[in-house]
C-alpha cells in the first residue's frame, strides 16, 4: 500500500525542511489511505494481483493456505478418530500443542525472507500462536477447573507468544495475531472479574437475575480503555513509521482493530451479550453511550485522517440505531415502519462514511498540495 516514490518524496522535503515532522506524518497517513482507497476499487489491479500477475497474494500461496487448513483438520480428525474410548479432549490438546510448536518452529526457522516467504512466515507463527492458546484450554483443564479463569490464563500465554513471535518476525499476520491474543485476553478477564465481581442470581424458576448498572458502565469502561490502548499502540507505529509500507499497513490494521474493540465490547456491555444476564441498563441509555463512542472515535479518524477507523463507527452507528428501532419501535408501530426505518437506518450510514471519506480525502490532498507549494502560504 502506498507509493514508494511518494514516501520518498515526503522523507525529501522532510530532510530540506520543507515541512516539520507532524506534517509529514499526516501526509504519509494521507497516502497510505489514498492508496487504500483506490486499492478497493474495482479497476485496481493489486486486488486481484494473484490472477494478473502484479503482485500480492499468489495463486500458490491462496490454495496452499486453503489445502493447509483441510490437511490441519484432517489431523484433527484422526486425532479425534484415534481416542473413541479414551480421553479425546487431553488428546486433542496434546495434538494442538504437537501443531503449535511445529508451526512455530518452523516459522522461526524460515523467517529470514522477503516478499511471500515473509507473509507464509506470518501466517505460520499466527496460526501456531492460535493453536498453542486451543492447546492450553484443553491441557489446563484438569489442572485449573474454573473454566473461565483457564481461558484468561490460556489468552495471556497466546498473548506472550504472540508478542514473542511478532518481535521475531513482524509483519501483518503476526500483527494480527497479537491484537487478536490481546481481544482474547480482554474479554476473557472481563468475563472472569464479571463472574467475581457481580455473581449471578437465580429466582425460584431457575431464571438468572439481570444485575444493576454498574456492571455493563464498567464493562463499558474496560473496552473503550482496552481500544485507546490498542489506538495508542497503532499511533506509536505511525510516529516510528518512515518510508516502511509494510508498517503502515501494521498501523492501519490496528487503527481499525482498536476502533472494532470499542464498538463491539461496548454494544456486548449495553447490551448484555454474553456478559451480563438481561439488560440492566435502558435502551435509550444504552444506544447513547454507543452513539458517544461512535462519536469519539470519528473525532479521532478526523484529527488523524485515518479512514480505517471510520467502518467501525459505521458499525456502531448501525448497530446503536437498530436497537433503538427495535425497542421501542416495532411495538408500536408493527414491522413494516421497523423495517423502513432500518433501511434508512443504513442508507444514511452509507452516505455518513462516504461524507466522511470524502473529507478525509479532500484533507489529504489540501495537505499535499500545501508540502508541495510551502511557498504559497502555511502549511495546515
């Protein structure tokens, strides 16, 4: 993603002292998402660089990673058709913890690469990573029988091979391996500190009790904490980031993972999915606490001129929207304004992302023309 020679340009103005150091990183942003955007259209030939030959992921490499997955669950299989009268989960975790530490190895092994051989690398110690944490569950059971706190224990240790293995090879995979171990080791915790902190209740028909508000507000609170870390994180790469694309392209994925992790935990804290039993919190309050996320992360998109950050809020807006349109509309009015309203609901999010892409497009090449032209005036 992105121009070389254009990254080479901006470093050149940057040494002149054409223009200071905040001002070259918003240009280099700009590019990396000018490039993203014309990589989606449809006449871009680096979206299908694997048919024309230009590039990008070979047609090798996509059947070999879709053969690898049937070879990876076929072993699974035998495993599992091996163990009919014995312990099958003790024997698929030591399967998974065989898998683990052969993708691995053999990652770290083939590591000193370029190009495919770099991305094959990255899709190994991802996937190695992924089945080290599979491994732990399972292995972990009979030795840590509070399920929950098994899982934290199994995320923080994908975690730490995740970061272990992105420092020896990073790139995208490995980068997507650990905002993923850390997601895992999030919500995990929160789960546990919810199960300890609030405890669920029954009433006499065996029916869990919502509790009061304080757990969804503080679930609330973990995830837009845990997202700003992850924005952080993505901000901090694109401070370090020179003329690196591949490490634009790290930045960008976390942009938009942070941006994913606010949206989704907030709407599972309001909303009650899978942490706490019914909704304790109104609609209405609940819908505006997403709404005030969504918001402050289109603030951030905006000041940063990053549009990775702007399909999350598209989410959050829907997602907000839908269950206003939900709860207190389809009562009232039945299913057939429900429903037009839900497809307005989308239109206008539609035409939201795409104002908004606009503007950060138009900022990039405001920007530009001012780094090229610093004498006709100052440079925003």
């Amino acid at each position: 993603m992105g121009d070389q020679e254009v990254f080479e340009r901006i470093a050149a103005w940057r040494a002149a002292g054409l223009i200071d150091e905040p001002t070259a990183e918003r240009l280099r942003a700009s590019e990396m998402t000018r490039a993203a955007t014309a990589s989606a259209a449809p006449a871009a030939p680096a979206g299908v660089g694997w048919l024309t030959g230009h590039g990008g992921l070979s047609a090798v490499e996509f059947f070999g990673y879709l053969g690898g997955a049937f070879v990876l669950a076929a072993y699974y299989w035998m495993v599992n058709q091996s163990q009919s009268g014995g312990n099958s989960s003790h024997a698929v975790g030591l399967a998974a913890a065989v898998a683990a530490v052969a993708f691995v190895v053999i990652g770290y092994v083939l590591r000193a690469g370029t190009g495919a051989r770099s991305r094959v690398v990255g899709v190994l110690l991802l996937v190695g990573g992924m089945q080290a944490w599979w491994a732990a569950l399972l292995l972990l059971d009979p030795v840590i029988a509070d399920s929950d706190l098994r899982a934290v224990v199994a995320s923080v240790g994908w975690l730490t091979l995740a970061a272990v293995v992105d420092r020896v090879a990073a790139g995208l995979p490995t980068q997507a391996g650990l905002l993923a171990a850390s997601s895992a080791a999030a919500w995990t915790t929160a789960s546990l500190a919810g199960k300890w902190l609030f405890p669920v209740s029954f009433d006499d028909e065996a029916r869990a009790l919502s509790v009061g508000p304080l757990e969804p507000l503080l679930l609330f609170a973990w995830f837009v904490i845990i997202g700003a870390a992850l924005g952080w994180f993505a901000e901090r790469e694109a401070a370090m980031s020179t003329t690196d694309p591949s490490r634009w392209r790290r930045m960008t994925l976390t942009r938009f993972w942070a941006a994913m992790t606010v949206i989704v935990g907030a709407s599972a804290a309001v909303m009650g999915w899978g942490f706490v039993p019914g909704r304790s919190l109104e609609p209405v309050l609940g819908d505006a606490l997403l709404l005030v996320a969504a918001g402050a992360i289109a603030f951030v998109a905006l000041r940063v001129g990053s549009f990775a950050y702007m399909l999350p809020v598209g989410l959050g807006v829907f997602i907000a929207l839908t269950d206003l349109n939900g709860s207190y509309v389809v009562d009232s009015t039945g299913w057939g304004p429900a429903l037009l309203l839900e497809g307005l609901v989308l239109i206008g999010v539609g035409v939201g992302i795409e104002l908004l892409r606009r503007r950060l497009a138009g900022r990039a090449r405001t920007v530009g023309a001012a780094a090229a032209h610093p004498e006709e005036g100052a440079v925003p």
